[in-house]
C-alpha cells in the first residue's frame, strides 16, 4: 500500500514533523471522528443537536484530552497494518496461517473497512461473523448480545 506524504510546512506552523510541541485545535477533527465512528442513522439515533454544540465546546477546552501526537501515531499504526506486505500479497500470508480464526467485521464500519478481514476469512476459510446493524465502528459493543456468544462457542469448539 502506497501512502503519500503530505507536506504541512507552512500550514501548520506547530507541525514539527508530526512532533507536536503544542496541541493544536482539534474540536473538527473530534467532531468528524465522532461521525466516522458510526453510522448517520445511529449517530442521529444518540445525538442532539444541543450535544454536538456542547461537545465541541468541551473538545475545544480540552487540549491535553486531545493529544494530536498520539492521534498521529494512531491513524499512522492503522494505516500500515497489511497483513499480506511482508508475504507478498494477502494470498500468501493466508497461505501461512494454521490456525482456526474467528474474524468479526462491521459492515457498515467506515473506520476499519470489512473488505480485507472479509477476504482474509475467505482465504483462510476462518468463521466470520458479519455484523450488521448501524453502529459502524462501535458495531462489536453495540452488537454485543450477538458478538459474545458467537466468541463463547467457536472458543468452545477448540
């Protein structure tokens, strides 16, 4: 997976390399993960607009809440997991794996895309539990009456 660099010099003065020596503003960013999180129908479901206001309010007064540094790190660490780089493809990776796999994806997660883990299942022809339901990335705890039973009986079956 190709990642471009992107170059903040002269955007953001406090950049340092994505060495943050001051916090810069994250209400937005707070704002936009909360939407990326779930999804319209869940999130419109759990909140008002009275909530959104008062939350970016918070996030805005909230600095050592909101550690830029640790948020870079964080999407840095998402954005290299590929399981199927240091084999040269997903195929091979999977190819490798001996063990019996559970696999749970979202499908409605636009954090962690199902696609590839749906794939991978396929290849290794692991259980998978799809679900389904509107809350996206936070699916496995609101969904949680489906999830823990399903782990509970393919840990059973080992």
């Amino acid at each position: 997976m190709h990642h471009a660099k992107v170059d903040y010099r002269g955007r953001d003065r406090d950049w340092n390399g994505g060495n943050y020596t001051r916090n810069p503003a994250r209400a937005l960013d707070f704002a936009f993960g909360e939407l990326l999180l779930t999804t319209p129908t869940d999130y419109n479901r759990r909140t008002t607009r009275e909530k959104v206001l008062a939350d970016l309010e918070k996030a805005r007064g909230d600095a050592k809440r909101f550690d830029a540094n640790d948020k870079i790190r964080q999407d840095q660490a998402m954005m290299l997991q590929d399981i199927g780089a240091p084999y040269g493809g997903l195929d091979k990776a999977a190819a490798r794996v001996k063990a019996k796999v559970f696999i749970v994806v979202s499908r409605y997660d636009h954090v962690v895309t199902p696609g590839p883990a749906t794939e991978f299942a396929k290849l290794i022809k692991a259980a998978l539990l799809e679900l389904l339901g509107d809350c996206g990335h936070l699916a496995p705890s609101c969904e949680s009456q489906s999830v823990n039973p399903a782990i509970s009986k393919f840990l059973d079956q080992r």
